[in-house]
C-alpha cells in the first residue's frame, strides 16, 4: 500500500465518529453573504472617492482664465463683470479733492514764531533781541540802547559794558574777564550783601546809591557778571540776569 492510501484511511478512521451540525451549510451561506456585501460597500467608497477626485481637475479649468480669454483680451474700455464701474457723484454734490490735490496735504503747520524773545522781550529796532549781544537772551519791554556796547581793559582783565534806558527804568549790565578772585569784587554797593543763586551759581545782591539794585555772581572761571537795574524794570532782575549766558 503506497503513502497516499495510508494517509486517506488515517483520515477515515479520524472522522468517522464526527457528524456535522445539520445547520452548517446555512452558516457557511450566511458568512459567506456577510463578506460578499462588505466587499461591494468597500468597493462602492472607493470608487466614490476616485470619481471626486477626477472631477477636480474639471472644476480648477472652469474656474481657472485660459489664455486669449474675452475677459483678458477685451478692449480696454470695456467693463469687465468683475469690476465696478465708478459712480459718478450725485447732481449738485460736487467730488472731494484728492489728499494729493490738497494744498499742504501731509504737511504739519507750524505756528510762527510768537514776536519777542523769552519771557517777552522786545524785537523793536533798537530794542530786539536781535540787537542784543549773544551772550543776553533776556530784556524787558520798554527801553533803548543808551550807546553800543562799550569794551575796556586789556588782555589781562577786560570788561564789556551795555547800558539800555526807557520810561520804565534802567539796566546795565557788566561782563569782566580775567583777574577775578569772586562776585564781591564786582559789587558797588556799600552795605552789606545779601545771598542768591543765579541759575543754581551762588550771587551776591545789593542796593545802589540812589536808586536801584543789582546782583553779581561768578559765570565762570574768571568771568563775572553784574545786572543792574532802576525803576519799575527792578522787579526783572532775576529774569534779566538768567538770561545772561557768557
């Protein structure tokens, strides 16, 4: 007996006890149903997609502007559905000028330059601060130069002079280079000093002869200044001597 007939009656002997369940050619049916529908539903999907997919394409033509379109190759004066026609403005309204049409569009102004210098000092001939030495910023309304500015002394100690008069007073002040040990020197007072600070500088203040008042410091290395005045300009004082600025 040859190996194929030994296996064959091996197997024989093995089942010839079993019996199958008399509903299993229905389960077999079943499943095999089950699985035949699966596989059509999986089949429907997918050829659902490859079918979205395909159409792309059509639909980005139809969206996209072939060359030599009616849209591009259009005269010019033409108006194309895409791009509103400009409204002409209404009867009696008349356009409002564009922001480069606008005289001084995009410029800032700039409010001119109030007349006098700091704190109200006059520009009047004679009188304006631009007829001041540059070292004085500062001079009440009201007077006129007595005379140019007068220099005296020599390389060693010089002394510059400026005197101004007016209805409303006087004032004189008096610059000095050179040879100075400190503001007492400059003082032509006889009484006894009183104590200020120009511009945070320590000063020495004091009544004139007569009438009047000034006020001496030390502006700097061997520089003094003395600000005097008289009349209703005194009360200036103060401002007048911190607008000296040798």
């Amino acid at each position: 007996m040859d190996l194929e007939s030994e296996l064959r009656k091996a197997m024989a002997e093995q089942v010839s006890g079993a019996s199958a369940a008399p509903s299993l050619v229905a389960d077999v049916k079943r499943r095999h149903r089950r699985r035949r529908t699966r596989i059509h539903a999986a089949a429907g999907a997918v050829a659902a997609s490859v079918a979205a997919l395909a159409l792309v394409p059509t639909y980005q033509s139809f969206r996209a502007t072939p060359a030599g379109n009616s849209e591009t190759t259009r005269p010019t004066s033409t108006v194309s559905a895409f791009q509103q026609p400009e409204r002409p403005p209404a009867p009696g309204l008349s356009r409002p000028p564009s922001a480069k049409g606008r005289s001084g569009a995009g410029a800032t102004s700039h409010p001119e330059h109030p007349p006098g210098g700091p704190g109200g000092g006059t520009r009047k001939p004679g009188t304006g601060l631009h007829d001041l030495p540059s070292w004085i910023t500062y001079l009440p309304d009201g007077l006129t130069a007595a005379a140019p500015c007068a220099v005296t002394g020599g390389a060693e100690r010089k002394t510059t002079t400026c005197k101004w008069r007016g209805d409303v007073g006087w004032v004189e002040i008096v610059l000095v280079k050179g040879g100075l040990a400190g503001p007492q020197e400059l003082m032509k007072s006889t009484g006894i000093p009183g104590r200020t600070s120009v511009r945070g500088t320590p000063a020495l203040t004091g009544d004139l002869p007569g009438s009047g008042r000034q006020i001496s410091w030390l502006a700097g290395p061997n520089v003094g200044v003395t600000v005097s005045a008289g009349g209703s300009v005194t009360g200036h004082l103060m401002r007048i001597a911190e607008g000296v600025r040798p």
